[in-house]
C-alpha cells in the first residue's frame, strides 16, 4: 500500500493470542491496515472475527490473558507494542481515546457523569477544580446533551441509552485525542438515536479533524460513516479497500456474499436471501488453508490446502482471495463472484382467501407503578395502550417500533403469557378472555413463540428430545417412541439431522440453536408463531439462513408470523403488511411495500430514513429526530409523537387522533390526514 | 427516606416483640427456676420456696407472666434481677458500652485486615498469593474464636510471660489498659468476620473488574489504582457491607463466649452468667438489647447502600 506522510496510525502483522487452559487461541493473526489525519477506518467482521480485539489490541487494552505478540502498531512512529504500561497510559485517553458499544455498562454507576468526564482530564492535565467542571460542562454542550447545567450532576442511570453514549462521546473527546476506536459505538442504540449520533460522530470529525477506527458488523453504518474498509474473517484481513469501490464491486467472496445475505429495503421479497453455508469457524478449529474455504461456495483444491497470501487488486486495495490472483484474472470480469441458484420463492397460495387467523381489539396492558407502605398504585406503565391489529392466514404481519414501544409486550398478551388489563383478543373466531381453561389451551397450542436469544432460551441441561418433546407431552400430542419420531421430523423440517436429538443445547451455534427453537415452536403444528426479535441475535450470515428457513416454513405450511423487530430492513424483507408502533400504540399498517415507499406518519417516515443504507454512493435524506421516546408511564398529551414531530402543530397537543383508514390497505393515526382529505 | 426508616423501626418492633416472646417461653421451658436453683443447699422448705416465688411473680401460668413483663417492658421497665434485685435496666446501662467497643473494635479491625486482603487476592487472582490468602482465610472461617482465644492467651503467657491486665478499665479511664484488655478479644472475633469479608472482596472486585466499564476507565488512561480503589472497590462494596450487615448476628453471639473468657464485664457474660441462674428479666432483657442492636445495624446497612450505590438511593 502506498505510504502516506500523513498517517497517524500503521498496524502491521498485528498477532493477538489469548492464554487459556486449553491452549493458546490466536484471535488476531497477522492484521495490517493504517489510518491518516482526520480518516475513518472501519474494521468489519461478524462475532468472533477478531475486530473487536484488533481494536483493544491498538491500545493495550485486552484482557490479562491476552497479549500482542508480534507485528508493530505504529502511532506517530511510537511502536505502541513495546511501550511500558506507564508510557501507554498517557496515551490512553490523551492521544488515542475509546467509545465502546453498551452505554448502559460502560459508564461506573456510582459516579456523576462530570465526575467521569473530569476524571479523564485530571489524568492527562494539571487544571484547577473550576476550570475542570467548565470544560466538562463545555463537552457537554458539545455532544449536545439537553440542559448540560443541571445533567453535569446526573448519574448514569438517570440518562437514557443515547444520552449515555454522548457522555460516552464527551469521555473520549476529553482531551481532543488525534484518534478515537469506536467499538460498535451504535450498536446498542435505536435507529433513530443511531442516526443522532452517528451524525453526532461525523460533526464533531469535521470540527476537530479526528481520525477514527470504527469496528462494526452493520454494513449500513459503514457505507455511511467509512473512508476506508478493512473486512476481517476468523482474525485475518480478507479484504481491504476504499469504501465506495468496496460496495461496488467486492473483491472477496465473503466480503460480496456478506452484503448480498443481508436484506435490504430494496431486496426482492420473492427472492431467496443469498446465504453463507455454516457458521463462523472457532478459534479453536481454524480450517487450513484459506480460512473461508469451507464456507465458500467458489472454493477450489487449492483452496483447501494453500493460505492465499493479500493480492494487491487495485492502488489501495487487496483481497486475500486465489480468485485475485493476476493469472486468473479474467474470473473478475463476471458482475458477481457468486452465481445465485435458482431463488425465488413459490407464490403464497394461502394468502388467496384471506381468511382472519387473528384479530386483536384495542388491547391494554398498563403496570401499576406502586409506592409506599401499602403499596398504593401511584400510576401506571401503559406499556400497551389500545392496540388494534389483526392476521389472516398465511400472512406475516411484522411489528416495528423502538426498543420501549410495547411491541415484545403485544405478543406476550396475544400468547397469554401475560394478562390484558383491556380489549381481547379472538384467535380463528374464539375469544381468548371469554374462553375457558380448556379452550384456552386448545388456542395455546395453536400460537407458538419463538424467542431471541437462542442462547439462553433452551435449558442448558435437557436434551434437544426433551427441549422438542416437552410442547408434546404437555399437549398430550406424543410420547416415548411417536414422541421421538415427531422430533426427528421437526428437526429435519428445521435443516437439522435426526441424530442431533440426543445432544445438549452448548454443542449448538447460535444458529442452530435458533432452528431448535423453531422445531420447539413447531411441535405442536401451530397456525401462528410469534417471532420476537427472532434473527437480531444471530451473526448477518447467519441470519439470512433463518429468514430463508422461516419463508420456506411460511409458504410449506401455511404459517402466519407476528414479526416483532427493530430491524425495518429484515421486517421488510419479511413481511406483508407492517404495524408501526409508538409509545404503546399503532400509528401505521400498511402493506410493506407501500410502507417504504409512501410512508404517511411522520414518525414511520423518520424510522424509514433513519435506517443506514449499505451504499456509500447514496446521501441519505435524513429526518433527524429530536430527543428520545418518552416515558410509557407519563406520555404527551394529544398526539403521543407530537413532542419529538417535526410537523406537530397545536391540535396534535390537544386531540388524539384517531386510526383512520386513507386507503383500503393503508391505515394511518395522525391529524395530517384524513379529515381534510375527504372534504 | 424517613418514610422508610419509620416503615423500618415500625417492622423492627414487631421482630423484637416476637423474638421476646420466643425467649421467654424457651427460659421457662428450662427445668429450674431461680429460687430453686438459689435454695437448692440451704435447706428451705418447698412452702417458703412457693412463698418466694410468689412473691416474684414466678407461680403465675406463663401467658400471665409474659403479660406482665410485656406491658412493663413496653413502660420502660425491664424489671429487677432476680438474684440480686438490681435493676436490669442499671445493669445493662454499665454492661453495653462494654460491648459496643468490642464489637465495633472487631468489625473496624476486620474490615482493615479484610478488605485489603481481598482486594490483592482480585487483583491476583488465580497466581500463588492468591491460593496462598485462600489457605489463610479459609483457615481464619475455620477456627472457633473460643479456640483462638484460648491459643493465644495460652500462647502470650507462656512465650512472652504476659498476660492482658486484670480488672476492667474503661476506655474514658485508662485507655492504655483498656486496650490491653479489649485487643485480644477483638482480634478473635475479627479474624473469623475477616476471613469471609476476604472472600466476598474477592468475588465483588473480580465481578466488578470485569465489568465494562473498567475498561473504560483503564481506555482513560487512568493509573491502576485509580481502577481498583476508586472504581472496582467501590463498587463492591454494597456486597461487602451486606456481609457485614449479616454477620453482626455471629459477632454478637460470639461476645458471650469471648467476654466469658477474657473476664469483660460486657452483656455477653451478663448473659452468659444470667442463664446459668436462670434470671429471667436480664436474659429476656439482654436478649432484647442484643436483637435491637443486630437490627439497627442492619438499618444502617440498608441506608448505606443508597450512600454507596445512588441507583439505590433513586428508589
């Protein structure tokens, strides 16, 4: 790669390896990339790829186990590698700072937010009390926290997650560093706060000329905010590249089949998501060889046996593919390195006769907020505030909204697992609230949920037959020998083999993991599931595996789905209508198609925009909104939104309004429409 | 806050009015009262023994007894001794503060030998100083105080020809003295309270060092020290308080042994000395003192926790 005089930081051959009992785990294995003055870098992978440990690695912050070993980190010609740990230590925070991905743990609890962002700068410079509390309260104002005067004194739980993160920000702004790492810095964030800050990010980079070394997975936050790319796989660069030629055209193959597996808001719904065989390899069981030729779907002998050193493709840019490789140049001029199968999906037959699977009216569910000695309810949580919606058979009805919103809250009324406080909910024509224990179990085994965390979803010490066959047993549908066979079945239905029955759930990926839980959901031959968050714990390439099997489920079985995500791009992909919900309410249905293209609501409108789009090309026509959701248990009067709506005017303060259908597919509840449209 | 301390006390009462009851019942289920036991050898006839306990009010059925001890307690008046007519109320007031030095010596002393301890077994954990602190404070959790005491009493007078000065002097008196004195029970009843204080600093700093944000502070730049003492520590310490909160109730039970051996005139001996004549007003009495204090420390446990962690203090 070409030097440039004015690179800030050089990493090369970087090696990270953790000492543990079963061995030594080389998590970064010969990693090279370097940054300029005022550059973003972004270091993508999925979990496990090394990108966060790349990144601790630069300023020695790893684990005591883990340790550089060799290669150089050159930061303004100061090997960091071989620095003592009191001279890497004024360097921490002064020169180079960090924001990490969780603010709600990344903050000490016991502190007032000035007090952590004084404490940076008393480390690095000799200042008096006052002056430290100005600059603080300067840093403050900086990174836009509302009312920095009175927050100067709030401690960390007493911020909302994207506030946190601009203390977060200021932390590391502290002593105007030459270079931040952000690991993951949004991650953790709703889209529309994601937007904020990453907004924020860009601003303050502009003002202060800050490099920044941003590790990620979401290959939207990259296209926005990267310069350059560097993509990682099993602790090794795979490709490197300037950001707009990268989403271009992708050297690698796992680079091009990583962006082609993740939906985006302009994918085919009828096609089949392009998917990545397998999971990510561990540690442990590093493949020979190229590191991704296992899961390669353009893999040769020679791949097999010979590690692809990094051909230089382009001026700045390298793959570490044989595809790469001068003398067989000519396989680049194909559009795509991977040729799809065929991949479009069967049409829906059972969304022909439209016929109501379920349909839920005005549902409630408001937690009392007690105090005292008696235990007095003071107010309530209106966590669900008169929900409206319904499903008809073989449809898949997804439900967006911020983490807050209420939506994890709808599916556990419609399962039961919680009580209404109001309104029902009638499943294929039967009343839930009116139906009696036996009824209501029939119902029950009608409506299966599939959970998020594949990790803790399934109990570590009962087998996968147990974990399946208990939904049998407690329906009486099955036992010993049937029983068995019936998993058996529900686990090929799942992509798993027969033989996995008598595993444990640890000697699963997160993947698998994910199908056994679907083969839980599906014991019991379900009309409707409940997914809540169903793939936003999965790793992309894995995630498209999923999607795939719960489309082919869709349409094989005449499933419906409730799709409860934050992610609108997967619930696009998903889904045929949409719901979007606000502060316990549903602002918007729609099919979701029209949903993206003429978004009604001004909050679905800001929700859509926000999204980062995978395309470094296109300048996204951002509505930024202000501020964060309010509190379920004090919501704005009138118009929930009105407080954070960018086209609020005075009736929305005073009047709710009301779902009004615009057209016979398109419901909307905002004072914008409706009245004056019929007139 | 005060709502809750009220709600606190109010509770706390109940627990005592309960656990009197209890002692009381128990005390009178124990074959041998007070008068026979002080008659036994004299040669009284069982007609002037019945006259005698008439006459302290000991032939009445047990409800009517307790009745009788309950609303005089509740007046303030905890009735006199049995044995030498005193007023348990004036014996109490001499013995407590007795106690309550030795008592808070002992937790001061097991917090200083503890905490530290603990913090260095965290900091290196699982190399040859941390097995080695786990050997000796596993030991410390083992060893009856009775033991140790009885060891080093030993010990120090046959080494060192020197034994803690006889005949209780009181701090205000003769501070060097009453050193002398309360030093070696303390130390007793502190090495046992600090072996666990040792394991919990252990658990809470490992739990905390490997929380996120360390590794923000450390990604400040800050000094190690500045990450242990100021931020995992601190953030330990609400599971290193309730410990203590929890083991008050051992170190309170242990004072009746230790104050037995080292001859203080504390409520652990009062008590101690009472059972074995059967003194029923200073047990009961002593019993009630003994439980207040547990409570009342456990208060100030529950309100330290809003001063230690301010998540807590929000609610």
């Amino acid at each position: 790669m070409a030097e440039n005089s004015n690179t800030l930081l050089k990493v090369e051959e970087m090696k990270t390896v953790f000492k543990t009992r079963a061995g030594n785990l080389e998590a970064v294995d010969g990693v090279s990339f370097s940054i300029t003055k005022g550059e973003t870098v972004a270091i993508v992978g999925e979990s496990g790829s090394g990108k966060s440990v790349s990144a601790l690695s630069i300023l020695r912050l790893l684990d005591s186990n883990g340790e550089v070993t060799s290669g150089k980190i050159l930061f303004n010609d100061l090997n960091l590698k071989d620095l003592s740990a009191e001279e890497i230590r004024k360097i921490r925070g002064n020169e180079i700072a960090m924001i990490f991905q969780d603010p709600m743990t990344c903050l000490d609890p016991v502190y007032t937010i000035g007090d952590q962002i004084i404490e940076t700068i008393k480390i690095h410079e000799d200042l008096s009390k006052q002056e430290l509390r100005e600059r603080a309260l300067e840093l403050l104002k900086l990174v836009g926290l509302p009312d920095p005067e009175s927050r100067i004194d709030a401690y960390p739980h007493q911020l909302s997650g994207g506030q946190r993160q601009r203390v977060m920000i200021a932390i590391a702004l502290a002593c105007r560093p030459n270079l931040i790492i952000a690991d993951e810095p949004t991650t953790a964030l709703d889209v529309t706060v994601q937007a904020q800050i990453m907004e924020l990010l860009k601003d303050l980079q502009s003002q202060f000329g800050t490099a920044i070394i941003l590790v990620t997975h979401d290959l939207g936050v990259v296209a926005e905010m990267a310069d350059k790319v560097v993509v990682v796989y099993a602790g090794q660069v795979v490709e490197q590249s300037d950001v707009k030629e990268l989403f271009q055209k992708p050297q690698h193959p796992y680079t091009e089949a990583l962006m082609r597996s993740i939906p985006k808001i302009d994918t085919d719904k009828n096609r089949r998501l392009l998917t990545i065989k397998g999971n990510v390899p561990s540690l442990r069981e590093i493949p020979s060889g190229c590191r991704f030729h296992p899961r390669c779907p353009l893999a040769t002998e020679k791949c097999k046996s010979e590690e692809p050193p990094l051909f230089e493709v382009a001026e700045n840019r390298v793959s570490k593919c044989w595809i790469a490789d001068s003398s067989i140049q000519d396989k680049r001029k194909v559009p795509t390195l991977i040729e799809e199968p065929d991949s479009n999906f069967e049409v829906n037959e059972h969304l022909v006769n439209k016929q109501l699977l379920l349909d839920v009216n005005n549902l409630q569910k408001h937690f009392p907020i007690t105090k005292g000695v008696l235990s007095r309810t003071v107010g309530h949580v209106k966590a669900v505030d008169g929900v409206s919606l319904n499903i008809h058979k073989g449809e898949v009805l997804g439900l967006v909204g911020e983490s807050g919103c209420g939506k994890s809250t709808v599916g556990r009324l419609i399962t039961g697992l919680i009580e209404s406080t109001n309104g029902d909910v009638s499943f294929d024509g039967k009343q839930l609230s009116s139906a009696n224990r036996k009824d209501k179990k029939a119902i029950r085994k009608r409506i299966q949920f599939v959970f998020q965390d594949p990790y803790s979803s399934l109990n570590p010490r009962m087998t996968i037959l147990d974990i399946i066959g208990e939904p049998l047993e407690v329906h009486n549908l099955a036992k010993g020998n049937t029983k068995r066979q019936r998993v058996g079945e529900l686990l090929e239905i799942v992509g798993l083999s027969k033989n996995d029955m008598h595993k444990f759930p640890h000697q699963f990926s997160g993947g698998q993991r994910q199908r056994i839980g679907i083969a839980r959901a599906l014991a019991t031959e379900p009309d409707l599931l409940i997914c809540d968050e169903a793939v936003s714990a999965l790793d992309v390439s894995v995630q498209a595996q999923i999607l795939n099997l719960l489309k082919d489920l869709q349409l094989k079985m005449g499933l419906s789905y409730l799709f409860i995500s934050h992610d609108l791009n997967v619930v696009k992909y998903i889904s045929d209508r949409i719901a979007v919900m606000y502060l316990g309410e549903i602002v918007e249905v729609t099919d979701s198609d029209t949903l993206f293209k003429e978004p009604l609501h001004p909050y679905s409108q800001a929700l859509i925009s926000a999204v980062p789009i995978p395309n470094p090309v296109i300048q996204p026509d951002r509505i930024i909104l202000k501020g964060e959701v309010p509190s379920p248990s004090n919501p704005p009067s009138g118009c929930k939104f009105h407080t954070r709506c960018p086209a609020a005017m005075d009736i929305c303060k005073q009047q709710k309004p009301e779902l009004k259908a615009i057209s016979n597919v398109h419901t909307v509840s905002c004072h914008l429409y409706g009245e004056e449209q019929k007139a | 806050m005060i709502e809750y301390i009220a709600r606190r006390l109010i509770f706390g009462i109940f627990v005592l009015l309960i656990m009197t009851t209890f002692i009381f019942i128990i005390m009178r289920a124990v074959p041998g009262d007070v008068v026979t036991l002080q008659l036994a050898n004299s040669g009284a006839t069982p007609e002037q023994m019945d006259a005698l306990k008439a006459e302290m009010g000991l032939d009445k059925s047990v409800i009517w007894q307790l009745v009788d001890w309950l609303s005089n307690a509740v007046q303030g008046d905890l009735g006199n001794s049995l044995w030498s007519g005193q007023q348990v109320s004036e014996i109490i007031l001499t013995r407590l503060p007795v106690t309550i030095q030795l008592a808070v010596l002992s937790i001061v002393l097991a917090i200083i030998i503890g905490i530290p301890i603990g913090v260095i077994s965290a900091v290196k954990q699982n190399s040859f100083t941390d097995h080695f602190l786990k050997v000796i404070s596993i030991g410390g959790l083992s060893i009856p105080n009775f033991w140790l005491a009885l060891i080093l009493l030993t010990g120090l007078s046959l080494v060192l020809n020197w034994i803690p000065p006889l005949g209780y002097q009181s701090f205000v008196d003769n501070p060097l003295v009453n050193m002398q004195q309360m030093f070696l029970p303390a130390i007793c009843l502190a090495i046992t309270l600090s072996a666990s204080i040792v394991r919990m600093t252990r658990s809470a700093v490992l739990e905390v060092l490997h929380s996120e944000f360390i590794r923000t502070v450390r990604a400040k730049g800050a000094k190690e020290g500045v990450v242990i003492f100021r931020h995992a520590l601190r953030n330990s310490l609400v599971s290193v308080i309730t410990l203590i909160g929890l083991q008050i109730g051992y170190l309170l039970g242990g004072t009746v042994v230790l104050e037995s051996i080292f001859a203080l005139p504390g409520l652990g001996s009062l008590i101690f000395e009472s059972v074995l004549i059967r003194d029923y007003p200073i047990v009961q009495s002593t019993v009630l003192v003994f439980g207040a204090m547990f409570l009342l420390v456990n208060l100030l446990v529950d309100i330290m926790y809003g001063w230690v962690d301010p998540r807590i203090r929000a609610k």
